[in-house]
C-alpha cells in the first residue's frame, strides 16, 4: 500500500541556500531509491524559507529504509541549527 507524505520545513534566512542545496541533493539522490513513486519539492510563494515536500512511496518498508539513507541521516544533524523549528511531517491517505 502506498504511503503518501507532506514535509514542512523553514530553513534559518541566514541559511536558505545552504539548506535549498541540500534538499535539492535529497531529491536527487531520493528520487533513485526503489520505493520512490514520487518526491517533489516546493517552495512558498509569500515565503522563500519554507520548502514543502509531497512524497508517495511505495510502501512503509520503503519509506523506512529512505529514512535511514545517509543524506538523509546527515540532514537531520543540520536541520537543529539550519531550520527555524522542527520540520513537520504529514502522514496522508489517499482516499480520492
């Protein structure tokens, strides 16, 4: 069963573009694992630090091992000092 997920995160102004690049790299190297039905990242209109992500994976099993990926490890150490607060995670059904 798919597993669909939105990620909020507001990047620190001072640094936005270290963490754009970074996510830009995620979604690089995200978008090549197995699981991975779609990972698109979006950026505020009325807000240049918050970046969206709107992610479907194939399965949880699939979604567990990206969360274990080293890009992704190696973000979540950043994410304390780059982001403006925890990064928001979303868990979603898709029922239309």
């Amino acid at each position: 069963m798919n597993v669909y997920l939105t990620a909020i995160l507001k990047a620190v102004p001072a640094h936005r573009e270290e963490v754009l690049a970074l996510l830009l790299a995620m979604v690089e190297a995200s978008r090549k694992e197995d699981a991975c039905i779609q990972y698109d990242l979006h950026q505020v209109k009325n807000d240049e630090n918050q970046f969206i992500f709107y992610e479907i994976w194939k399965d949880q099993p699939g979604l567990d091992a990206h969360n274990q990926q080293p890009y992704i490890l190696e973000f979540g150490k950043v994410a304390g000092e780059k982001l403006q607060e925890a990064p928001q995670i979303i868990l979603m059904d898709k029922i239309a």
